[in-house]
C-alpha cells in the first residue's frame, strides 16, 4: 500500500542553517513539509472516524440530589418545540448541565448528547464529535430512519461535501432528533465555530438544536433573537428562588425561615451552586442567621469562603480526604486509596452525604466533583500545604497514566515532574499517532515545560503532528530538532535516530521510499535499549505493515508484528497492540492458514468492540479476512458487513487492503444479483487520489470489468478485460484459468494454474485449483482422473465449511457431484447438500414430475445415486430409516420407476439430477 501524501521535494529555505549529523541522516518528513502539499480532500478516512470517547456522548446520569425544577423544565420543552436553536447560557454553577440531564430523562424524544473540550477547537474533532452523538443517539433508539446517518463516516478533512451528507442524512429522519452541544464556551476556534454555525444554518426541521455553555455562543444568533426564532434560558430564569431555596434546604434537613431563605437568597444572589454550598456549609447550626450574616461579610471570594465552611463541619479526617481527592476533577475509587490511605472508604462516605459529587459516564466507579468546590478545596491545599499538593498530582499523574493520557501529562506538568510528563509523551506517541489523534499529541507536546519541550524526540514528533494536522511546519520547530540532535549523547542520539527513521516509515508514499525507510528501520531495530520498548515495538509493526503493503514474505511480515504485538503489550500501548493482532491476520492468510486467520480476525473484532475500538482504522484487516472467509462460506450477509466496514474505516496507508476488500465485495455483489452493491465496490476502488493507489487501482477495475463480463457468461469478453495483466493473487489467477477452461482453452488453464506457486497456497486457493483441475479432467474424459481430484477437494471443503467455488462453477459441477455419489465418497452428506444448495440456486427445465416431488423426496433421490442404506441416509437427514423409505417409496410411485436404479436412471433423463 501506499501513503496518502505527496512525493519528495527540496527541503526549501528555512532561514536557519541546516543542521544534521551522520547518524540522523535526511528526514523524509522535513521534505514533505517543506513542500507544504495539501492532501487531496478525499483520500483520508482516518482512524478516528468513530473513536469520540463514550463519555463526550452518553447524556450523564441525573444524580441523585437533584432538584426537579418543573416549571423551568416545561420551559425548555416549550422552547426546543417551538424553535430550531435553543441557547442555555449562564456562568458556572448556575446548573445549566443539570438541568439538560433532568429534561433527557423525560419523554421518550431521542436526544443526542456531545460534551466538548478544549481538544475541539479542531474542527475535524468537532465535526467528529457531532457525528458520532447523533449516531450514538438513533442506535440507541433503534430509529429505523437512520440509514444514511449510520452509514456516514467523517473524513480527516471537514469539507462541504461532508456538511451536505450530514445534513442530507438528517433530512432523512421522519421524527425529530434533539442535539445538544454541552460546554460550548471551550470552543473558541473560528474553524470550529464554523462547524456548529454551518449546522445551525442549514439544519432541517427534524433537528433541535441546544447549546449551551458559561457565554453566548460567539454565532450569528442575533438575527433568531429579531425574528422570535430563538429559545432562551438565562442566568436569571436558571436562578433559584425563594421556593427552590427552600426545597434544598429541605431535602438537606435544614428548615429554613423565610426571613432566613431570604437572606440566603440575597446572599448569594440566587447562584445555585452557591446555595447549595451554603446549605451544607450551614448543617445543623443553630444560630443560623449569625452564620449567614458572616457569610455576607467574608473576605474570601463566596465559593472559597462557603467550601471553608463545608469542610469545617466535617470531621478532619473526611475534610483531609476531600482536599486531597478533588486534586482532579474526577475521581475512582481506586484512585481515592492512591491519594489517601482509606481513600475507598472516604469516598462511599463522600457519596453518601452527597458532598458535590455527580456519577460520569452512567457508571458507578468514576465520579466527578463539581468544578468550583474542586477549584476551590484546590486552591486551599496549595495555599495551606503546597508541596503536598504536588505531590498528590504526581501520583494522580502516575494513576491516569494509563487511562486518560492527556490528563496524566497536564496533572505531572502542573506537579513540576516534567521528566515524568515527557517519559508520557515519549513512550506513547505511537499509539496517539495510530489512533489518528494528531492534534491532541501536538497539544500535549506544547503542554511540556522548558526543557522537556525542547527534547529532539518531542520537537520531531512535533513536527510530524504539525504536517499531518495540514498546518505549516515552523521553521523554527524543524531547526531546534536539527540543533538539539547534533548534541544528544550517544546513547540518546540513538534513540532519535531510530524515531527519525519511524517517522520517515510513517509517511513514506510510494512503494520506492517504503522499501528504502523500512530497510533503514529493520537496520536500527538491533540497537533499541530495553528503556526503548515503545519505539521498538512501533518499528517492528511498521516494518511488518510494510511488507504487508508491499505483499513481501509473509512469514517474515507475521514475525515482525508477533514481536511488535508482545512489545507493545509490555510497553502498555493498547491501540499498537491491538493493531499489530489485527494485521498479523493478513499475513496468516496469505500462509494458507485459512481457518487460523479467520479465529485470529474474529478475536480482533471482538476484542475492539469490547473496548470501544470498534470503529477503529486498526481494525480494517481483520474486516477484510473475517469478509473473505465468509465469502468463501457462502455467508453473503456477513461476508457484505465485514467488507463494506473494512472499505469503510480504511486510512490511505492502507489502500491495498482497502482494494482486496472492494474486489471480494464485487464478488459477493455477483454472487448476490446486487447491482447497487456492485457500483459502490468499483467506487471503493478510486476512494484515494495516491499515484500509487491510482496503478493498482486500474488494475482492479480491469479485473472487476472482467468479472462483470463473467457473470454474464462470457468467458471471452472477460478474458479481453484483462489481458495484459498478470494477477498476483492467486484466486484471481485461478478464477483465470477457469475462464480459459470456459473459453475452451485447456492448454492456457493449466499453464495458468502451474503458474500459482505451491508455497504459499491457502486452503480456499487448493479446492479452487482442484475444481478446475477436476473440471478440465472431466471435460476431456478423464472421468477417474477427475473423481479422485474432486474427491481430495471435498475433504478440504467440508473440513472449512466452503462452498463458494462449488456455487460460482454450479452448472459444470452440479453433474459431476452427482455422478460423484455413484463414484462413491466419503463425504456423501455435503455432497447431497452441495447439489440441493445448487439446486435451490440454479433454475433449469424439469419435466411436469419433477414439480410433483417435495423438497424432501428431491432429496432422498440424490441420495439414491451413493451406496448408502436408508439407515445411513437417515442419519444424515436426522430420520428414521423408516422414514426415508417412505419417500423412497412415494419417489417411486411418482416416477414410474420399480427401484432404486431404475428411479436414478429416470430421473437422470428427466434432467432431476
């Protein structure tokens, strides 16, 4: 295969002075981007298609302290019937998300849920996250409506074509969908704005818009506000009143006098998240209204003043615990025992008393605190113990290391362990860069402290993310990579090296440039230091996707990811392991080892939708081997999903497998009658615009164009489709030699079928061959020659469940099983189920008898042609013998016939075997 990028060019003027050293060689990168290509807009259908975190589009749970504010409720009902966008905004804690997870558990409307974060200010993330909240919501629904948008896959490039499929797809919905963007003030973006304002300008009337966030939406909004188009709730319609004051106070236990609700109301100006502080704050005081009198009066900023309050009520351990545990927004049980000796312990307390905690994710082993009290109980550990404080996000650092990597690297940059951060982004930027999250590996490096952020590894990392997020490489990124490498040490300078090398792997296009990179890499590789797991493993799996890519020694390409696959594993790097298991089902097919490939692809698919990969790029080579293995199996429907998936999920670097997978989609189309099917399996082909992919792709084409011919019975014309292409696949060489076979050309099969090597052959490539082989025996007379073929490809056959190429050649086999049976067999019950199967299949004249028997006396009568008795033939049906020689008997009777001979000679002249 080949890259998605553009060919090599002069690096350019930088400004700087080129820096280089002997052992860092020329970096292919600093040419790409030197050249400044922009991609083609259709060639990239990234990893990260479907792999927005679940948690950014679940609705959240309702928690359990929850007020239910019904009129306001009514309200936003009111307001997203009647209006297309409806805007929540008001500042922290006013209860703006509460609210929104109230309103979705009620009514049985579906709505689609996406939280956003600072990472979304990339529009390409954005537009990911869109999509893939809607879908969550309609497969959550089960909406049958929902085909299109299902089938929609965002590209790396957000472009007005994908606008148009989206807004096509909604335009489908026959009932509302409700989309609701949470946060919306951590998009700043201009790029990223522009994606919620396409949406807003275009949306149909089956979408509902809610935004919501601490500010107005920076969005041409002013113009619904004119027109009363416009659903607005506020910081004053979200604050509470006297009423609601009251309500808190009382779920709390606290009764409250209205001169008191009152004076909390003024105090704290009706902020919800202040009220309900207050009120834990205030417990079970006596003298309340003294208490809310000193609230009015303190120095500390409200929020501070009300959580010193909250923790002197508590007893020390539990307030020492709380301090210590709201280090981070969120927090696991297993974590609070990290941070706190009865961390577990504490934590089932702090939920039990309802201490500003909501459930993430619908789970019930994460929690989030609320993001005031945590700044706030943050900001009174650093100013009473701060060295503590450090070292509590050191450890928090250590424990979201291997959970939520972009977390772990900001709480070790804020807990001054800058070597710990920089170990983060240098062990696990392979799996980042696999998983297509680019932008979020450019921020993490730009999180790193001086001189963390000036290590070579990190700044040609850097560079790399800079190019593949289409931004224009600094020259000053690319000069300090060049600087800081000529001075490393040796042991370091090794290291960069190797990573120089990955990268130039990473992007290199053509297949030239990828045997040139991969032979660097394979030369390094020997010198990896046991503390460079991480890179080794990722240049065993791209030397191993290279000579999948250049369909090289398959033994060797299976070591290799073997080895990356173990590697990884002890590296803790998931998205590489579970890439390197994927493909290494592709080498062990082109082994021959059909039945091991297929368990192989199956555990990787099952594995990733167990972790929530399932729309992951890695995946597409399992796809493609669970696709043709079912194809083989005459499982059409099956065989279509994992294919059209495989197809579908593809990045550009993986464009040959993407062409294996649309040429066995073009079989099961005409294997299936599926016209539409077939279209879009051609279209597959031409998905990228590579020079490279454009070769094989014409090639491809011929060979469909051939088969189209084919499927129309005319071996001739499919054979003028390809000539002058010599197929290295050998199941397009032996459908080849069938055509020749067809042509009436027995001498050019059989040259085409010595053609294939022995070695490699897999299972489904030796029936393949041993069919035409028993076909071109058969045709010439070699009635024994051709038996004892078919036999041998039985054995195989049955043993896999295949029987495809048995239906593709249904007419020429069809007689020769039959007289197979006669012959004598040891597999006689899937030869009977071959010729019923193409019975079933293939339409011919029958005499007026043959519509007379039932579908289970055709049966018995090809079993008549074998010598088995009738208690065999039972067996084999699942009946008593006693039954089969009923229909033996009534088989009989409707043809006239006095026995068992006489019925097969009968039914051979009327055309019924």
């Amino acid at each position: 295969m080949t890259s998605g990028r553009g060919g090599k060019s002069g690096e350019g003027d930088d400004g700087a002075a080129p820096v280089a050293t002997e052992a860092l060689g020329r970096h292919a990168l600093f040419e790409l981007a030197g050249s400044e290509r922009v991609p083609d807009e259709d060639q990239v259908d990234p990893a990260w298609a479907a792999t927005t975190p679940v948690a950014k589009v679940e609705v959240p749970d309702v928690g359990a302290h929850v007020l239910a504010r019904h009129a306001l409720l009514d309200r936003l009902s009111e307001d997203v019937a009647e209006h297309g966008l409806t805007l929540v905004s008001a500042p922290a804690g006013y209860g703006k998300s509460t609210l929104l997870t109230t309103w979705c558990a009620q009514g049985e409307r579906t709505v689609a849920w996406l939280t956003v974060d600072e990472f979304d200010n990339d529009p390409r993330r954005l537009f990911r996250g869109l999509v893939n909240a809607l879908q969550a919501a309609v497969r959550r629904d089960g909406r049958r409506d929902a085909t299109r948008l299902l089938a929609l896959v965002p590209r790396y490039r957000v472009d007005p074509e994908q606008y148009d499929a989206l807004l096509t797809a909604l335009e489908d919905l026959r009932a509302p969908i409700v989309l609701i963007v949470d946060d919306l003030h951590e998009v700043d973006d201009v790029a990223s704005r522009e994606v919620i304002g396409r949406l807003l300008k275009f949306a149909p009337p089956s979408l509902r818009l809610i935004l919501s966030g601490r500010s107005d939406p920076n969005l041409p909004v002013h113009r619904r506000r004119l027109d009363g188009t416009l659903g607005e709730l506020r910081e004053a319609d979200l604050a509470f009143g006297r009423a609601d004051v009251v309500a808190v106070a009382t779920r709390s236990g606290l009764e409250l006098e209205e001169s008191d609700a009152d004076l909390l109301l003024d105090s704290t100006g009706g902020w919800p998240v202040a009220v309900r502080m207050a009120i834990v704050a205030l417990g079970s005081s006596r003298d309340l209204r003294s208490r809310l009198l000193a609230m009015r009066g303190a120095d500390l900023p409200l929020t501070g003043y009300l959580t010193d309050e909250i923790l002197g009520t508590l007893r020390p351990e539990l307030a020492t615990f709380i301090l210590h545990a709201t280090i981070g927004d969120r927090i696991r049980g297993d974590l609070a025992a990290v941070l706190h000796p009865d961390g577990a312990a504490l934590l089932e307390e702090c939920v039990r008393l309802g201490v500003f905690l909501t459930v993430v994710g619908g789970g019930a082993q994460e929690f989030r605190w609320h993001a005031l009290f945590a700044a706030q109980c943050r900001a009174i550990l650093e100013r009473g113990d701060p060295q503590t404080a450090l070292a509590l996000r050191r450890r928090a650092a250590r424990y979201w290391a291997s959970a939520d990597l972009p977390l772990a690297v900001s709480l070790a940059v804020s807990g001054q362990d800058g070597r710990y951060a920089l170990a983060l982004v240098r062990t696990h930027w392979p799996d980042l860069l696999l998983r297509g999250e680019s932008e979020v590996l450019r921020r993490l490096c730009a999180q790193l402290s001086v001189p963390e952020a000036d290590d070579p590894e990190v700044l040609f990392v850097l560079a790399l993310c800079e190019f593949l997020d289409d931004r224009s490489v600094g020259r000053a990124t690319r000069a300090r990579a060049r600087v800081r490498a000529a001075s490393l040490p040796a042991d370091r300078s090794r290291r960069v090296e190797i990573v120089d090398a990955l990268l130039e792997l990473f992007v290199a296009t053509d297949d030239a440039e990828l045997v040139a990179a991969a032979a660097r890499v394979r030369a390094l590789l020997p010198g990896c230091a046991p503390e460079d797991r991480a890179v080794e493993a990722f240049g065993f799996f791209l030397v191993g996707e290279a000579a999948v890519r250049l369909q090289e020694d398959a033994a060797v390409a299976l070591g290799d990811l073997r080895r990356a696959e173990t590697l990884a594993s002890g590296a803790a790097l998931p998205e590489l392991e579970a890439a390197s298991a994927a493909l290494a089902c592709v080498p062990t097919f082109a082994l021959g080892r059909f039945e091991e490939s297929a368990t192989l692809a199956r555990t990787a698919v099952d594995g990733g939708r167990r972790a929530g990969r399932s729309g992951s790029s890695s995946l597409v080579p399992a796809h493609l081997v669970l696709g043709v293995t079912e194809h083989w199996r005459d499982r059409p429907g099956p065989a279509r999903e994992h294919l059209e998936e495989a197809v579908r999920r593809s990045q550009p670097r993986q464009s040959r497998l993407r062409e294996d997978a649309a040429l066995h989609l073009m079989l099961v189309a005409l294997a299936t009658d599926d016209a539409a099917l077939a279209a879009s399996a051609r279209r597959a082909v031409r998905a990228d615009g590579e020079p490279g992919a454009r070769i094989a792709a014409v090639r491809i084409e011929a060979i469909m164009d051939g088969l189209r011919e084919d499927a129309h019975a005319d071996p001739r014309a499919a054979l003028a489709r390809v000539a002058g292409i010599v197929p290295t696949d050998p199941v397009v060489r032996v459908w080849v030699a069938n055509l020749h076979r067809r042509a009436g050309a027995p001498t050019e099969a059989r040259a085409v079928l010595a053609g294939i090597p022995a070695e490699p052959r897999g299972d489904h490539v030796e029936i393949g061959v041993g069919l035409t082989s028993a076909l071109l025996a058969a045709a010439e007379g070699a009635t024994e020659d051709a038996h004892l073929l078919l036999e041998g490809v039985l054995g195989t056959a049955e043993g896999l469940g295949i029987t495809r190429p048995f239906l593709d050649h249904a007419s020429e086999i069809s007689p020769l099983l039959s007289a197979h049976l006669a012959w004598g067999t040891q597999h006689g019950t899937f030869v009977v189920d071959l010729v019923t199967q193409i019975r079933d299949r293939v339409p011919i004249h029958r005499s007026s008898s043959f519509w007379e028997l039932t579908d289970r006396e055709l049966t018995v009568l090809t079993y008549l042609r074998s010598p088995m008795t009738a208690a065999e033939i039972g067996r084999s049906l699942f009946v008593s013998a006693n039954t089969v020689k009923t229909h033996m008997r009534a088989v009989y009777r409707k043809l006239g016939a006095s026995g068992r001979r006489e019925a097969v000679r009968i039914a051979v002249e009327r055309e019924l075997l």
